[in-house]
C-alpha cells in the first residue's frame, strides 16, 4: 500500500466508509494535502465507488476546496459592488494578463493565490486588494501589479513578517 492509498484508507475508516460523510472526507484530505491532488480524488472515488464526477462536482460547489495547491502568498481583490464600480473588474484582467493566472487560481512559479473575493468591509477605500492579510486601498491596476511584483517567495514573506512585528 503507498502512501496515498494508506492516507485515504485512514480517512474513510475515520468515516465508517460512509459515502455520506464525502465532505467531511474531502476536507480531511484537504487538510493533509493542502488541496485535493487528482489522483487522491481518483483514489478516493475508487475507495467509496463512486463515480470521480461526483467528486469533482463537490470540489468546484464549495470555494473552500482547492484543486491545485496554494501559491506562497495569498492575494485577494474585493470583486464587491463598491469595488467593482471603482474599477476591480479591470485590476482582476490586468493582474490575470500580467501573471498569467485564472481567477481562483495560482501562478505556474506558485508565488500566489488569486482570488476575487466579495465585499471584505473596506468599502471606504474601494477599490481594495487584500495581500497576506494586509490591505491595499484605492488600487489601481498599475499600483496593484506593482505590489504584487514586489513579492518574494513565502520566507522571504515571513522574515519580513517577523522584521515587522518585532519593530
Ligand atoms: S465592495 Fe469592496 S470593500 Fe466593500
């Protein structure tokens, strides 16, 4: 047995191999993985017998899910109705163009997770991106690629994190 099939062995014992139980099953391999690797999923479908669309069909329904793994840092824009009159709609396709990633998506060198969110209660400062927590108000496509230009991989992130907290 490998290590994955040993992986969703222990999962769907923990659920008495209840089909019912697919969600909670799926987040407990979420939470392992980082996201839901296809050939888990496979895996998985196979353990339970049930056919993999199902499975992908639970996986696309529910934004928590990811079917690709996160990028070292987590970049949200408020798609909101204030945000979007202020331009986000256009901030979105620029960053897309520049980084080549899909909405929802992780660049191909992982360095982040885009993803279009609703409002996230700064209406004030619309348009607003939101970049490991911290919040980037009145955006503008060009300030926006800017910042997330300015990126480095996720230690370099968290040095930074730790530089500022200590200060
Ligand atoms: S609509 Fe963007 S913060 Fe409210």
């Amino acid at each position: 047995m490998n290590q994955d099939s040993s992986l969703i062995e222990q999962i769907v014992e923990r659920y008495d191999r209840d089909v019912g139980m697919l969600i909670p099953m799926m987040q407990d391999l979420q939470a392992e993985c980082g996201y839901l690797p296809t050939d888990s999923l496979r895996a998985l479908a196979k353990r339970l017998n049930v056919p993999l669309m199902r499975l992908y069909a639970v996986a696309t329904f529910y934004a928590s899910f990811r079917l690709a793994p996160k990028g070292a840092h987590e970049v949200s824009l408020c798609m909101g109705t204030v945000c979007y009159l202020k331009g986000s709609a256009g901030i979105s396709q620029a960053i897309c163009k520049e980084f080549k990633v899909a909405p929802s998506g992780t660049t191909a060198d992982r360095l982040f997770t885009f993803t279009a969110v609703n409002c996230v209660g700064a209406c004030a400062l619309a348009p607003v991106m939101v970049v490991d927590g911290k919040y980037y108000d009145g955006v503008t496509s060009e300030s926006a690629l800017e910042i997330l230009q300015g990126l480095g991989p996720a230690e370099q992130a968290a040095q930074a994190d730790a530089k500022e907290a200590a200060e």
